[in-house]
C-alpha cells in the first residue's frame, strides 16, 4: 500500500497539481527498499509527465483554429 501511495503521490506531483512528493519518497526510503521506492516513484512521476503532455496535445489540437 505504501508504494502505490508514493506511485500517486509521484503521478500527482508530475502533473499540473501542486504537489509534493519529496517527503513521502524520503519516509519510504527510511524502513522499505530503496529500488522499489525508487521503480514506484519513476513510473508515477513518468505516466505523470506523460498525462500532461498528452492534455496539453488535445488542448492544443482542439482549440486552435483549423485552416
């Protein structure tokens, strides 16, 4: 449970919300394994990226005027 946690914590944190996810990762690190904090916390932070830069896309693909 803790790892999906620092998974969303790192998704929310890549996207557009203002968050936070230094402290939990730091938390985790302390009393779990380093590399599966670490796998957990890359793929939230990278599907988080990707999310807005998909959002972005659309955005942009459907607000600009067609020639």
């Amino acid at each position: 449970m803790t790892f999906f946690l620092l998974f969303l914590s790192s998704f929310l944190a890549a996207t557009f919300v203002p968050f936070s996810s230094e402290l939990h990762f730091a938390a985790i690190i302390e009393k779990d394994n380093l590399w599966l904090a670490v796998v957990f916390a890359t793929a939230g932070n990278t599907l988080g990226g990707m999310l807005t830069y998909l959002l972005g896309w659309f955005c942009l693909l459907y607000t600009s005027p067609s020639p």
